[in-house]
C-alpha cells in the first residue's frame, strides 16, 4: 500500500515537520499538483479524440486539382466510402484465411474526383505513425485499392489498422500480391501525396521554398542513412544545407539555452517532435535535405520528400540516433 501512497501536499507537510527548510508551500504544491493532473487530463483527451473515427481527416497533396492540400473530414470520407471489397486481410494473423467484407473509398476515386489531370507515376500514402508506402497509379487506377473504413460492418479498430486502413483485392486479384506485399498494406493513412510535393517549409514566421534553401551553403554528406523505409543501404549522397545556416539566415534567432522543434507530416510528430538544441546544431552538421545521389536528384515523396532531416556522422550518437524525419514540414525555435 505505501507505494501507492500519493504525496500530497497534507503528507509532505507531515514528511517535512520540523525539519524542511525552503520548502514549496501547501499552496503552492496545490498550485502544481493542479497544473500537473490538467495537463495530464489535458493530453489524456488529446489522444482519446485522435484515436476517434470521427475526429479522423484524410489529407490529399501534391499534384491535386486545386494544386494545394485539400483535407476530407470523416464525414466527408464516410460519405465517398459506399464501395464493397471482399478479399483476405493477410495483417489478420489469427484470420488470414477468412474473407471479409470491407467498406470504403477506392483510391481511384479518390484520384478521379481530387486529382485528375496529373502526369506522375506514384501515389504515397503516410499514416499516423509515419509509415509510408508509395504504389504506382495506374495500379491505383485498375484495381479497387481501397481506403478502408469497416470490415464486416464494423468501424476498424485502431488495433486492426484503423480508422482508415489501406486493402488490397488480394482475392479477386491474386496477382497483385506478387506486386505488392503485406507491407504495402498501411494502417491508419492520414495522407495521400499524389507525385511529391514543393518544398513549403514553416520555419519560425517564415515560409521557405526551393530558392530560398538553395541560395545558402550547400553541404554534401556520403554515408549511411538513418531513415526507417525506402532509402538505399551503405553509402548514399546526400545534399542540403544546415538547420544552424537557415536559421541565421532567416535572422530566426534560436534560443542559446533553447533549441528547435521539428515536424514531419505524419500526425504522430504533433506528439513527438524531434527536439535539438542550439548547442546539438553548433556541434555538427545537421541538414535539411533537398536532393540525393550521384546526379543529384530532388527527393520524391517515395523517399520521404521533398525535404528530410539528416545527421551528419559527425555528430555524437545521441544526436544521430534521433529520427531521421521525413516529410519535413515545420520548424519552430523553442526556449
Ligand atoms: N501504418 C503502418 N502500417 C503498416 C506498418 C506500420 O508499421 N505502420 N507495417 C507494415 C509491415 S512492414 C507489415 S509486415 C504489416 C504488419 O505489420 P505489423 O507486423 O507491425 O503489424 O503492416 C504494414 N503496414
Ligand atoms: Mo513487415
């Protein structure tokens, strides 16, 4: 029992009979205590609503009819999702020969309705997690690749790769499965980026394009990458420029004691964004990535483009061993 004995203001106040000198006062400790159980109510919430259906969005980018980001709320999703696909679900371990009965959009008309004319080849899908994975359109366009939203008449559970769930038509199509394996099977998609993206980079209280980053010192870094899915093994060229050389640049001053706080695209990052220091972008060269390879190419959204985050081998482990963001998106000084 004594483990789960909270301290509260009335047993520090016993603790410290007599003896504490300096000590906070019950006010005080109620003051914190109270800002600590909002806070955690506050994050409590935070998740509880992310993991629902209905608080759920589907982001469509790149090369879209309006040519900018559209976003569909579950409601619209819901309504686009009336189409039927029976196939396996191979993720299904304990059912992987059962046939079920999905319910959802198919990405072609997804791609018909928001995307029309485009002359790209791939199509990138990214979930909450940050997962990726990028299938070819004209598959997309042929077959009934399906964003997912029951499976047997049920919501799908966030377990089971919910509330959106990338499915392929395994069963009526089995020579997709040569094509495309269990891992093109993405949970939760949050994004589809059809083609790669500009660079439109939110850096403090600046927008940041191609030209812009490419007027700074460019830097080449040759060595293995740290990025979890698609990138080359062994030795790749990377080129971009410094995070400690834009922000001078862009006169955004970073805190001395502070740092700086990196978003990708996943929503995942709104929890858990990677956090440097002022004195980790002193120390060595970490870059925002903007082309790759022997000819230099731009980076395409199948790589996690246009723009990523790489750590030079230079920098010590701790640094190095942060994530390697991809779909860098927004960059913002923090004390
Ligand atoms: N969003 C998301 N989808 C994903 C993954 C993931 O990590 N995140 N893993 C992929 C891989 S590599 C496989 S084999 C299958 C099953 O992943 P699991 O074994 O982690 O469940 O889901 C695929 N879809
Ligand atoms: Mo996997």
């Amino acid at each position: 029992m004594w483990k789960n004995l909270a301290l509260t203001p009335l047993t520090i106040a016993i603790i410290c009979l007599g003896g504490c000198t300096n000590q906070p006062t019950d006010e005080q400790l109620e003051v914190w205590r109270t800002e600590a159980v909002a806070r955690n109510a506050k994050i409590v919430a935070d998740n509880a609503k992310k993991a629902q259906q209905s608080q759920w969005n589907l982001v469509i980018q790149g090369e879209t009819a309006v040519g900018k980001s559209l976003k569909l709320n579950w409601q619209q999703l819901q309504a686009l999702a009336t189409n039927h696909l029976k196939t396996v679900d191979p993720l299904d371990i304990l059912h992987s020969n059962e046939i079920f009965d999905f319910r959802g959009v198919p990405v072609s008309v997804l791609l018909q309705q928001f995307a029309p004319v485009n002359d790209v080849t791939d199509v990138t899908f990214v979930s909450f997690d940050s997962y990726q994975t990028t299938l070819n359109i004209q598959d997309l366009l042929t077959y009934p690749i399906t964003l997912a939203i029951t499976k047997d008449n049920k919501p799908i559970a966030r377990a089971q790769g919910g509330p959106l769930y990338l499915v392929f038509p395994y069963t009526q199509y089995p020579q997709l499965k040569q094509k495309y394996d269990t891992t093109n099977w993405a949970f939760y998609v949050s994004h589809i980026i059809v083609g790669t993206e500009s660079v439109n980079l939110r850096i403090g209280k600046h927008q940041v394009n191609l030209a812009t980053l490419d007027q700074l010192p460019q830097v080449t870094l040759e060595q293995n990458v740290g990025y979890r899915i698609s990138w080359p093994s062994g030795k790749v060229k990377l080129f971009g420029v410094r995070l400690r050389d834009v922000f001078s640049t862009l006169k955004e001053p970073l805190p001395q004691q502070g740092g700086v706080i990196i978003r990708g695209k996943a929503p995942f990052y709104d929890d858990s964004p990677v956090r440097l220091s002022t004195k980790d972008l002193a120390e060595c060269d970490i870059l925002l990535v903007t082309r790759w390879g022997e000819s230099r190419e731009l980076i395409p959204a199948k790589m996690g483009g246009p723009v990523t985050l790489a750590f030079s081998s230079q920098c010590p482990a701790k640094i190095s061993q942060l994530r390697w963001v991809t779909f860098v998106e927004e960059l913002t000084p923090t004390p």
